[in-house]
C-alpha cells in the first residue's frame, strides 16, 4: 500500500527545497549533489572526518621568510620542494585551518589510483584541497612529527623550474624533518597506503 502526502505536508517541502536548489546553484553545488546522491544511496551524505591538526597561515609576509624560519628551525628543504615553494602565495591575513589525514583505503580505494581520481573522491566527500601554503606551514608546526612518517599534501600541484607539477610532502626519515615534493601529474598513481592531508569539511 502506498502513501502519499497530503497537500499540507507537500506545501511544508518548499522551503526545504528552495534552500536545497540555492545550494545547487552555489559554489559548493557539486558538494550538495554528491551529498544528494549518497543519500538516495542510503548512505551517509556527510562522513565525518575527525580534525587532526589545527594550523594558521598567513604568518610570513613572504615566502623567503617563510624559507628562513624552516631553515633556522632546523627543517631540511629537497631541491625540488624549495623550486615549488618558490611560487607559493602567502595568505594577507592570519588564517586558521582545520586538517584531516585520510588514505586511499579510507577513501575506498583497494588498488593504486591516479592522483585526480583521489582528488575527485575526497571532495565528493566534503573534503577540501590545501592551499600551497599549508605545505612548508605544517612541516614549521609540526616538529614533533614522528619518526618514518610521510604526509602528502592536497593541493593544486605547482610546476617546478623544469615544468613538471609536484605537491608537496611532510615527512620525517632517518635523515631529519623534510618539507619534500612528489609528481604531481593527475595520471600519477598512489598506493592505497598513502596518506593525504586535506581540509576538513566546512561546517557551515
């Protein structure tokens, strides 16, 4: 047997779906959408991801003082990471951001996937890229990073001095506390394993 709503619980759903289409039409419509879609699934249309990290951007006027405080901090800088942090742009105001780690098995992935397929995924489920910014800002404020790990971060990839595209990585090997950089390229394809530091959902 089927029910079906009376005139006054249909004429209830129109502020809902008004406010639901403005979202649509908003510049995180295809947030709203993929959220939509996970529901009809009856799935969870916004997963929660657990806020790791808390940094601020936006503390140095420019990338050469940025540069300086990771160097007399102690932090190492690859050469290719150095190239790509040369064409950062520094937040004009203090900025605090919320972080969160998720992996490719997180993500659903069982098999290596390419770079823009992870992208894709995570902001399907609310997650945001990275400023460039958050890259050398994480390594400064996270010294106690520990041992043996390596955090890739969410980014726009940014072209290097050859013009190759890299994102930047947070790791911790046995040589010291790296700010370092990885391919960038979309078809580039990462192990489940791998760990990603994205935005965390905005909540309003």
């Amino acid at each position: 047997m089927s029910i079906m709503l009376d005139a006054s619980a249909l004429a209830e759903t129109a502020g809902p779906f008004k406010a639901f289409f403005e979202k649509l039409a908003g510049p995180e419509g295809p947030q709203w959408f993929a959220a939509f879609k996970r529901f009809l699934r009856k799935e969870d249309p916004w997963p929660q991801f657990p806020v790791w990290k808390t940094i601020t951007l936006g503390t140095f006027k420019t990338v050469d003082g940025l540069r300086a405080s990771l160097v007399s901090a102690g932090f190492r800088i690859s050469d290719y990471a150095g190239r790509i942090l040369a064409k950062n742009s520094m937040s004009p105001k203090k900025t605090k951001l919320d972080l969160v780690i998720v992996s490719g098995t997180d993500l659903g992935f069982t098999q290596a996937a390419r770079r823009d397929t992870i992208y894709a995924r995570a902001l399907e489920l609310g997650l945001r890229l990275c400023p460039a910014e958050v890259g050398p800002q994480l390594r400064l404020q996270y010294p106690d990073q520990p041992p043996g790990e390596w955090l890739l971060i969410a980014m726009e990839p940014l072209a290097d001095s050859g013009g190759y595209l890299k994102v930047f990585s947070v790791e911790h090997v046995g040589s010291g506390r790296w700010l370092y950089s990885y391919y960038g390229e979309p078809g580039h394809a990462w192990y489940p394993a791998g760990r990603w530091v994205f935005l965390a959902p905005r909540t309003t």
